[in-house]
C-alpha cells in the first residue's frame, strides 16, 4: 500500500483558485465517498481550509489513483489541475507523512503558529472516520499528526503570541484606522474565525461592536460573551453607513457585501474612511469595493506581508519543530509493522471514540462559549490518563520472549488483530 498527499495551498496557489477548489465539510466527505468507491483507492481523507485544500490517498498503484483524484476534481470543481502543475504539490510516503505533520504543527500554515488548523485536522479526521473513509493506514497516521500537532506546541513557543488569521486582521485595522477605542467594529459570521477575530478587536480597544451571522441564535451567543450587540443579515447596508470596521469571516459560497452596497453607505459617510478585511474563503466581498475612494479593502493575499513578518520572526520555532518531527519519523521507521505502535495507535483510537461520545452525551451542559475549552480539557485528561501505558507499550522489546507475551497479551486486550503475513 502506498500513501501520498495532493492539493494546493496559500503557498502554491493564488486566493482565486483556492476558492474554485474549496470544498464545504459535508461536499468533501461527499467527494471522498466518491474515491473511495472506486477500486484504485482504498483510503481517502480531505482537509479543506482558508489556505488549503489537499488529499491524503492509501492506494496500491498511485499513478491511477492520482490521474482518479484530478479527473475528480475536475468533474466537481471544473478544474483542470494538469494545466498547471506548479500549482499543487504531491509527495509520496515519508514526505507525506512530514507534510501532513507539519501542517498539523501549524509551520505550513499562512499564519505560522496558528491553532485553529489543529481543530480542523482534528475534526475532518473525526468526518472522515465515522463515514469509513479511513481505516488501518491513514487513522492511525492522522491520530499521530494531531498528537504531534500538540506536542510541538507544548514543547516550543511555536504558537505563543499571536498567531491567528484574526489577529493579524486586528493588526491591519489598527494600522489603517489608527486607536481603535473610539471606533465601532462589525464581525460577520459567529465560528471560530470570526469569534477570534471578535475577541483580537477587542482585546485591542474596540468597544463598540456588533455580531452579524446567517444563524442568529449563534450570533446571540457570541455577542453576549463579548458584552457586543448582535443583528441580521438584512441590516449589513445600514450598518456600514455608520461603522469603521468590518471583518468578513463566513463560509458562505458568494459576496455578501457587494459593490452597490458599499457604494450607497459612502454616499451618507460624508468622507470617513471604511475598513473592509476579508478572510473568507471563498471571498465575501466583491473585491471591485477596493477601488472605492475612502474605503481600504484587505483579503487573504494583502495578508501575505504581515504573514511574511511573522514567520521571519518564528524562524527558529519552526526549525524546533521540524527538528520534532524529523525525530518521530526516524523513530517510527526503526520499528517494525507488528510492532507496539499498531497497539498504541489502537489504543488511542479506542480512548478517542469513548471522548467523544461523552462530549456529545454531556456537552450540552456547558455554555457553547465553553465547547472550546472543554475539548482541550477533555484532550488533555485523556493524554495524562494513557501517557504511561502508552510509554509501556513503546517499550516493549520483541526480540524477547518476554516482549513477545506482553505484546500478545496487549493485542488481544485492545481486539487488535494479527498481523498478516505477507
């Protein structure tokens, strides 16, 4: 069997076709259901983000695999990857494997650092899981990304600061509208982009701010938490009449602040400057706004500087952290296929499902604002509960017979079968 990884990323592809190739959570397990239906590839598993949206494929022959994968994609997404492969980037086995821990890690990232990449990893596994998309190859490898996603940041600084798409977004507003204090802010959508984004304006002095989301329950609950005011969608025109800042981060598939918009609310600002930051994918407002005298227009790509300054200053971070990763994967390929990792991989696996269902079990008990600490706290007790046995199985020595018994013995504790022979 063999693993390789396909997809386009803020790092090879330009914001217009990140956006044609973007896939929803339920479109990319939909997509993936679609692949692994065919007999060229065993496993499949989808990450779709602002910056990303790449494959991980288990199959026995790659090349068809591969030509299955971009004959998809360009069914769906009318997109014909082959035209321009310096577009994308592909990697087979341990490259892939580095890949993927690094995007876990968040040093692939536009963002170097960010959190909110390790959530997504974690919950497209969780998808990609439940509907058996993955299975023996890729969940075990995908359970060890996300667990050293955590470990690096918990072993270096990686990711203290601010690391965050939101809070570069806060960085530009302050440095087109200046003290923000007595500025009045609007964040459109309620997930956990524009709720970062609503926490960094104001942690940085904005007071006066209002929540705009399709689901206004959502909207309710976030406005709430921040002490902000919450609306509907129907009240963005009047609202940007009146405002200095607006951060845009929905998942909605169109503009939802147009030009006709933008140019009725200027004709009623008499001069005041607008401030427009755009962080969906794909984009929520018509970039032909930018050109609108008085308004100050930033998306993903005018990003890209800050992003830039950020990495040159989590240069050494960055070399930390591949230094982790160069070290897992040496570590993994001095063991054997019937060795404890198989066990340890099951384990967690096993631990992770019993979390989970809790967490849906109990979770309505907390406040949603709460629903982010809980899973960290939850993660982490499990962590803390498996950490020796997991270190007990790493060290059994099966070139003992004592090693071989407790392996055995394990296995058939955890129902993890037999290796196959080959």
């Amino acid at each position: 069997m063999i693993i390789f990884g396909f997809g386009l990323s803020h790092k090879t592809a330009p914001l217009p076709m990140l956006e044609r190739i973007s896939f929803t959570p339920d479109a990319i397990n939909d997509f993936l259901a679609s692949l692994c239906a065919s007999d060229q590839i065993q496993e499949a598993f989808g990450l779709s983000t602002c910056n990303r949206t790449e494959f991980l494929i288990a199959t026995t022959c790659a090349p068809d695999a591969l030509v299955l994968l971009l004959n998809r994609i360009h069914d769906r997404k009318g997109l014909d990857l082959r035209a321009d492969p310096a577009r994308t980037f592909f990697f087979t086995e341990e490259n892939a494997i580095r890949h993927l821990f690094q995007v876990a890690c968040g040093i692939d990232s536009l963002i170097v650092g960010e959190n909110e990449i390790l959530g997504q990893l974690r919950r497209a596994r969780e998808a990609a899981s439940d509907a058996g998309h993955i299975g023996e190859l890729l969940d075990p490898l995908l359970l060890r990304a996300i667990d050293m996603g955590r470990r690096a940041r918990q072993a270096t600084s990686i990711s203290r600061g601010n690391v965050s798409v939101a809070s570069v977004a806060a960085t530009q507003a302050i440095r087109a509208l200046g003290d923000l204090s007595q500025k009045s802010g609007v964040v459109l959508g309620a997930g956990k982009t524009a709720e970062a984004a609503a926490v960094q304006l104001a942690e940085r002095g904005l007071k006066d701010l209002t929540i705009i989301n399709r689901t206004y329950e959502r909207a309710h609950q976030l406005a709430s938490s921040l002490g902000a005011r919450e609306t509907d969608l129907g009240q963005i025109g009047p609202i940007l009449t009146q405002t200095d800042v607006v951060i845009c981060a929905t998942g909605a598939p169109h503009y939802i602040i147009t030009l006709p918009m933008v140019e009725s609310a200027l004709s009623t600002r008499q001069g005041r400057p607008l401030m427009l930051l755009d962080v969906s994918v794909p984009r929520n407002i018509d970039p032909a706004v930018g050109a609108l005298e008085g308004v100050h227009l930033c998306s993903q790509e005018d990003l890209v500087q800050l992003a830039e300054e950020n990495r040159a200053q989590r240069e050494a971070q960055v070399l930390e952290v591949n230094v982790l990763i160069d070290e897992e994967i040496a570590a993994s390929q001095q063991r054997a296929a019937g060795d404890p990792s198989r066990l340890v991989a099951a384990l967690h696996r096993q631990v992770e499902q019993v979390r989970r269902e809790y967490l849906k079990r109990h979770g309505h008990h907390f406040h949603p604002h709460e629903q982010h600490q809980l899973e960290m706290f939850s993660s982490g007790l499990t962590r803390a509960i498996l950490h020796d046995i997991v270190e007990n199985l790493r060290e059994l020595n099966l070139d003992t017979a004592e090693g071989q018994r407790r392996y055995e013995l394990a296995r058939e504790l955890l129902s993890v079968p037999p290796e196959k022979n080959n």
